[in-house]
C-alpha cells in the first residue's frame, strides 16, 4: 500500500472503509495504469479499481468478474 501514489491510496481507503484488503495489484488496461484492490466484505470479495491520478473506475463482485471468464 505505501508504495502506491497517494492519491490511489487515499481513494482506495476511501472505497474500502474498515474492510479487509486482501490484496492490490497493479495492472494495464488499454494502455493505462490500473490498481486494483480487493477486499473482503462479509464474506465476499469486491475489487476496487483506482487509475493512476487516484480516480475511482468502478467496483465489482470478484467472484463475478471470474464467471463471465476473466483470466488471471
């Protein structure tokens, strides 16, 4: 977390509140840097995805995004 920029981190804390990050990834998407947190929330785990100037993207159900065949 403390080697993201300031802005991601201060929107990624901000999206995720008291819940549990589980993990952040940094990754390009159509040329641009993309981080992705993700966190557990009641048992489910959401991403977070923050661009580089700290601008929320969007957030979705994990479990979700693997279903429709994303690859990791």
């Amino acid at each position: 977390m403390f080697d993201l920029p300031t802005a991601v981190q201060t929107t990624i804390k901000d999206k995720a509140g008291k819940k549990e990050i589980v993990k952040i990834e940094k990754k390009t998407e159509e040329g641009k840097t993309v981080y992705e947190a993700v966190v557990n929330k009641k048992g489910k785990q959401w991403a977070i995805e923050v661009d580089a100037s700290g601008k929320f993207l969007k957030k979705y159900e994990e479990s979700k995004e693997k279903e429709k065949g994303e690859k990791y």
